[in-house]
C-alpha cells in the first residue's frame, strides 16, 4: 500500500480524466502534503 | 506534459528532495498517462521541456492506483464515475511500467 504521509505531492490532473481538484480532494485524509495541482488539457 | 508543469515537478524535487516528492496523475487515458509518468522518471521523451535529459526518478502513480488508501465515500463522490468510463486496467499498467523501470 502506498504511504503518502508526509510527502509532497505534484498533482497533474487530466480535464478530461481526473482533475487537479478531485484528486486533491481525496489525497486529503493520506497525510500528503499539496506541493502543487494542475490540471492539463489535451484539446 | 506541459512545459510549465515539468518545471514545477522539477522545484520541487529540488526544493523537497526527490525523496520526500510524488507525482499523482489523473490522466484519461494510457499513452498520455504513459508519457507523463515517463517524464517524471527517466526524463522528457519529447525532448522539449525543461526536464529534457533529466532523470528525476520520482515515484509515479496515477490516482487509479491508491484507490485502497482513500475514503469511500471521497472516492465515489470524486472518481467511481469516471472509473467506470475509463480504461483502468490499460492505464494502470502503463504507469506502473515506468515506475518498475525505476525499482519502484
């Protein structure tokens, strides 16, 4: 299982699959740290 | 991956350590996924951006894959939906590609 405490995270979100937001939202109880989150678009 | 994400992945490996940094992607589809996670490990393959020639190494996983160690409910709301409309399996293995060519 992959710990994620206290570990920085890069978020690249995807408009057409995940975004940046969504998977902000769910890194919030692993006791990762946002070090940023974006979110591409591939059109 | 964009030219202005790559050198935000790679301030913050500098800032942090590539130790104390991981990439999660969302992306919707294998290859693109594939690339980025290529990007964050062994270097650019499209040879444009910043992290061109750069071997960061970062562990990399595509959100797909923490499904065990998020809350239920969060991931209903957040990803059960396009879980369903994406190719999951196809995806996962594309990521994980790069991070065991890494030791990961």
């Amino acid at each position: 299982m992959v710990n994620l405490e206290g570990k920085y995270v890069a978020i690249i979100g995807d408009r057409d699959g995940i975004p940046g937001p969504a998977i902000e939202e769910c890194l919030k109880h692993t006791g990762a740290i946002i070090g940023f989150s974006t979110t591409e678009c591939f059109v | 991956m964009d030219m202005e994400n790559q050198t935000r992945v790679l301030e913050l490996a500098e800032k942090y350590g590539k130790d104390n940094v991981v990439v999660i992607l969302g992306g919707a589809e294998a290859e693109a996924s594939g690339l980025a996670a290529e990007t964050v490990t062994t270097g650019d393959p499209t040879f444009a951006g910043p992290l061109t020639g750069v071997q960061l190494e970062l562990p990399v996983y595509h959100i797909f894959e923490l499904k065990d160690i998020i809350p239920e409910d969060v991931w209903d709301e957040q990803i059960s939906m396009m879980e369903m409309v994406l190719d999951v399996d196809a995806i996962v293995k594309e990521v994980a590609t790069y991070r065991e060519r890494i030791g990961g």
